[in-house]
C-alpha cells in the first residue's frame, strides 16, 4: 500500500469543515461572494439541522460549490492526510476527527 502521510492539521472554529475551491469563495466576482454577503449568512445556512454533512450549491443552484460537514468534537485541530498517487498528486485525503491512529483506519 502506498503512504499515508499527514499534511498538517484543520483548525476549526465553528465546529464546522468545508471542501472548496477557494477561488469560488475569495474576490468581489465569486459565486459564493454573492451568495453569502457575509459569515452569518453562510453560517445561517449551513449549521441548520437540515444543511449540515451537504453539498453546497452555486448561486444559480446547481452542485459543486462545495461540501460542508459538522467535526466530531467541535472546535479543536483535525490532523489532514493524503495519499499521493506516482506523480505525487493527492488520490484522496482523510481528516481524523475522533482522535483515530490513521493506521486504524486505513486497515
């Protein structure tokens, strides 16, 4: 099996994570900019019992914005690994957020 390796830790403050490109999330001409006028807002939206662990849509409401996910214990650092593939790219990444030895996991 190809190496695990951790490439740093999530830092979380609103007991919240999210997956995005961030290009749709900074400057004045981004999707989410004009979705999300401002942090309540996306906050309003996102930790609802209903919109947690979701995907996040573009302004004209079609999927891919990105996915939003509640962390196990709240705020705190998560450690984030991935996996490269031959050319050193990412396969997939993982973050650990109950405290698990990766190893566990990966078995």
């Amino acid at each position: 099996m190809k190496t695990i390796k951790q490439i740093g830790v999530a830092g979380v403050d609103s007991g919240l994570l999210m997956i995005g490109d961030p290009c749709y999330f900074i400057g004045p001409e981004s999707g989410a900019q004009k979705r999300f006028k401002n942090w309540g807002g996306f906050l309003s939206e996102h930790t609802k019992p209903s919109q947690v662990n979701t995907q996040m849509k573009y302004a004209l409401g079609h999927d891919g914005l990105g996915v939003t996910f509640n962390t196990t214990h709240g705020d705190g650092a998560y450690p984030v690994y991935v996996q490269e593939n031959e050319h050193g790219r990412p396969r997939f990444a993982i973050v650990v957020m109950d405290g698990s030895d990766i190893e566990e996991i990966i078995k």
